[in-house]
C-alpha cells in the first residue's frame, strides 16, 4: 500500500520535469466531501494551467495536488490559476461527483485501503456509513460550494520538484486539535471478498526520521519483520503489507494480512505476538542495520521520482517539519541505535483500532 490513495499515477514520460505540488487541509470534511473537492480542483487547475498531466491524492487531513510540466513554470501562475477558481460550474460538479463515487467505490471494493480510511476516520469518532457511493452521487452542489469556499480561503502547503531538489513556496503547518477516541476492534462482513484480511492500526506521534526507519524495519522489502513471519509461512497469507506514514494529522503504523477465512486466527495470533515484541524492544543490532539499508535505498530510488517526493515534503512540511530535516534524512537514520528503537516502541500508543474482516 502507498501512503496515499491516488486517482492514478501520473505518467512520467517526459524529460526533467518540474511537478508542482500542492496539500491542502481537508479538516472537517466527511469521505464524499474530501474526494469530490479533490477531483474537481485537479480538474479546474489542470485547466487553467493547461496541464495534461495530473494527479489528485488524499491523506489522512489533507487533499493533495500534483501537476507535471515539461517546462520551469513560476509559482506565480499556480497561485493565479488557485485565485481564479470561483462559482461551481455545474457541468464539472457532475463530472466530478460521479467520478468521486466511483473512486469510493473502488476503494471499498480493495479492502486494505477501505479498511485504512475506515480506522482513520472512526478513531475520531466520525461515521464509517461514508463507503456508499450512492451517499457521494446525492451531496447537493449548495452543500459543495459551501465546502469548496472553505477550501479556497486556505494558502496550500506548495512545493516545486524536479530531478535537482525541492523549493518550498508556502509551508503552513496544519493545526488539528482533535480528539481520539478509545481502542477499538471491530468484526466486518463483506460480500465483495472470499478471504479473511486482518488490520491492526495506531496513531503515532513518532518522529518522522524514526517512522521512516521503522517503516523499513516492520515492512520494506522481504526481510522486514512482519513480512518475514510469512515468508516463513508461505500458505498462511496471500497479502501482506506493514509500514508507517505520515500524515497532516498524525503519523500511523498498521499490520495488515489477507489469507484463508479459517486462518485468521493464527494470522491474528502472529500479528498480536510481532506488537508485543516490538513494544517489549525485541529488536537486534542485525534488524537495525539491515533497515537502515533498506532505508536508504528507498530514499536514494526517491531522489529520482519528483512526483513522490514532493507528495512526501509536503506532508513533513504540513506536520510541521522543515525541509532541511527533510534533505537530512539519511544522515539523521545513520544515527540511530537499537536503544532509540526500542525508546520509540516502548512510548508508542496502544493500538486504536484492530479490524477482522470475514466474507459474508
């Protein structure tokens, strides 16, 4: 799973681009709410911008914007193109809503992401009755316009990207003051899945520097922990995924598996057992230098994908980090020991929200 879920990958087939990216607080916006306003902003500015190619991307707390151009282009003119943006047109709220529905749609129908959203949303105590596109194709323009002005009254998170770096144009910290609720586990049934998946999610205030490494550590690659519990297992999962992100509102760390309906338990068992270790600092010397690895090549293969990392400086930058801790990543990785893992796991939140999900 990426840290984000796209309307599609944009297409880098052209030489040396520089990719405009834009974050936006999307605070107080239902799932319909957040998803219609994205695609109809990617529609209005890759219009007055004259840009084919396109992205729109939501995280936990914001609404994201990536635009691709084959030529420098000045912050000036997205800045324009953003003041330009007034009453709703009609014709594109229709176009937009519908293709809104149809990305909820196609969310619920993956369960991994629908689950996600769903642990992000209900740990604020918000309704998880938001995966029903028909909910989306009936929100009244009136409703959306009043969102959209909301919206439009915000100075985005802006940062430009290409092959050479990033430049950071506005950086304004999102500032959410919001309330979690209890830990939760919940039973889903679903008739859109034969398997059994298993999610087990936290908000974390991690740093970042040592969520990106723990990411490497849990998830990345076939050494990661929670994966090698698997490849040790090959028949007890089909799907298997583990990572930390950072969002506007709070970095997350989840465990996520899909198998058998009547191997979830043991699936359970073993996710139950790897949090427990972890939170008891059962970690090696031999498990921090192979993430440390990881680690960096995952930044240096960053490097070479503007689109990605500017979607990831602008979420530091939201949280409230600079773009020089940013640069400085792999020298801040390097720095760490076993103990500043074992500290990180030892204060982390108990887990919000455990998810089971079973065919109907």
């Amino acid at each position: 799973l990426s840290d984000d879920q796209s309307d599609r990958p944009v297409a880098q087939s052209v030489q040396s681009p520089q990719v405009v990216t834009l974050l936006l607080s999307s605070k107080n916006l239902s799932l319909p709410q957040k998803v219609l306003a994205g695609h109809y902003l990617r529609e209005q500015l890759a219009l007055r911008l004259d840009c084919p190619l396109s992205e729109v991307w939501w995280v936990w707390g914001g609404i994201g914007l990536s635009f691709v151009f084959e030529r420098a282009v000045h912050h000036r003119l997205v800045a324009a193109a953003w003041q330009q943006i007034g009453q709703v047109s009609t014709n594109s709220f229709r176009r937009c809503r519908s293709r809104a529905a149809e990305t909820i749609r196609q969310w619920s129908q993956q369960v991994a992401p629908m689950l996600l959203w769903r642990a992000r949303f209900s740990c604020l105590g918000h309704s998880e009755q938001d995966w029903d596109e028909t909910k989306t194709l009936g929100l009244p323009i009136s409703d959306f316009e009043e969102s959209l002005r909301d919206l439009l009254t915000q100075t985005p998170v802006t940062v430009l990207s290409d092959e050479g770096g990033d430049q950071v144009i506005g950086a304004p910290k999102f500032r959410h003051h919001l309330l979690f609720v209890k830990a939760q586990r919940r039973e889903v049934r679903l008739q859109t899945t034969r398997r059994g998946h298993w999610l087990s999610w936290t908000a974390t205030s991690l740093r970042a520097p040592l969520g990106y490494l723990i990411h490497s550590l849990i998830g990345q690659g076939l050494t990661g922990l929670w994966i090698g519990i698997f490849r040790e297992k090959p028949p007890l999962a089909y799907e298997v995924s583990a990572s930390w992100h950072l969002h506007p509102i709070s970095g997350e760390v989840y465990l996520y598996a899909a198998g058998k309906p009547e191997d979830l338990p043991l699936i359970q068992s073993e996710g139950r057992r790897l949090i427990d270790a972890l939170r008891r600092g059962v970690i090696t010397s031999q498990d921090l230098e192979r993430a440390k690895q990881l680690a960096l090549n995952r930044w240096v293969l960053l490097q070479s994908h503007p689109v990605e990392r500017g979607k990831m400086v602008s979420a530091w930058l939201a949280a409230g980090y600079r773009l020089e801790e940013f640069r400085s990543l792999p020298e801040t990785i390097l720095s760490f020991g076993v103990a500043d893992l074992k500290q990180a796991f030892k204060t982390a939140p108990i887990v919000f929200s455990e998810y089971t999900v079973l065919p109907e």
